[in-house]
C-alpha cells in the first residue's frame, strides 16, 4: 500500500506498511525556511531526505550565470542522490523554496539496517530505485520539450 506525502512520514511509494514503519524509525524530521540551505554543491554526501511538503531548489554554478536553478523538487520526492555512488558528494546544491517539511536519512544508518535484514534493504532499494527511473524519465520529457525533435515536420 502506498501513502500520499500527508498520511506518511515516510513518502516513498511501493514500501509495505512494515518497511515504511521501519524507515520512518530510521529517519528523523527536519525542516527548512525559504532559501535556507539544505547542502551545498561539492560537500559530502552523507543523507539523503524525503519530502513531504513545501518544495527544494535544485541548482548547479554556472560559469558567468552564477546559480542556475536546474531542477524544483516537491512532496513526495527524494532529495540527494549523489551518495550512492563515490565519490560521495552533491553534484548539485539544495535550498529550500517554501517552508519545506521532510524526513532525513543517515545513509550510514540506512546501509547498517539494510545489512541486518537483506529483505528491508531490498525493498527500500527498489522503491526509491523506482523514483530515480521516474526522475529520469521527467528530466528527459523536459529536454525534448527544451530542444524539440529535429526531424518533427
């Protein structure tokens, strides 16, 4: 059963109600006001959130632009992605747009529960798996839509 981002803590569709349960006893609250940063391009990449309200500005430093906002995240998205990979830090930064409200995750608590019981890890993999793929299909109908089709009549 899933849950929008206002039933749950824990807004992360496909999990059981026990692996959502358990994941929201991993993660802790954290909040944010308008244009208070989450994290900054380059820093390590130790957590990950999950968001419930209130929307997060992605952005990346644009030689003679500055910050150029690439990507805006709301309810129901994951925030951080760059600690799955080495060498572990944010390739883009992170600052919250609206009052944002979001369930924070210790990567290294997340990978030491995920050790323990191969099946909650799993789970937990595919769903936000799962969220990645659809992030990248996102970020691919905008592209198409920002440069067309060459060979469209």
């Amino acid at each position: 059963m899933t849950r929008s981002p206002d039933e749950s803590g824990v807004p992360l569709p496909g999990l059981t109600e026990e692996a959502r349960e358990r994941l929201e006893a991993l993660s802790t609250p954290a909040l944010w006001v308008p244009g208070e940063y989450v994290f900054h391009e380059g820093e390590p990449a130790r957590r990950c959130w999950l968001l419930r309200r209130g929307r997060v500005l992605l952005s990346t430093a644009v030689p003679g632009r500055g910050e150029v906002v690439i990507e805006t995240l709301a309810g129901g998205d994951v925030l951080g992605w760059s600690w799955l990979r080495p060498p572990r830090v944010w390739s883009f930064g992170a600052r919250a747009a609206d009052p944002t409200e979001a369930r924070e995750i210790d990567i290294a608590v997340l990978h030491e529960a995920a050790e323990r019981d191969p099946v909650f890890g799993y789970e937990v993999s595919q769903a936000m798996s799962g969220l990645l793929l659809d992030r990248l299909q996102a970020t691919r109908a905008r592209l198409l839509d920002l440069y067309g089709n060459p060979e469209a009549p």
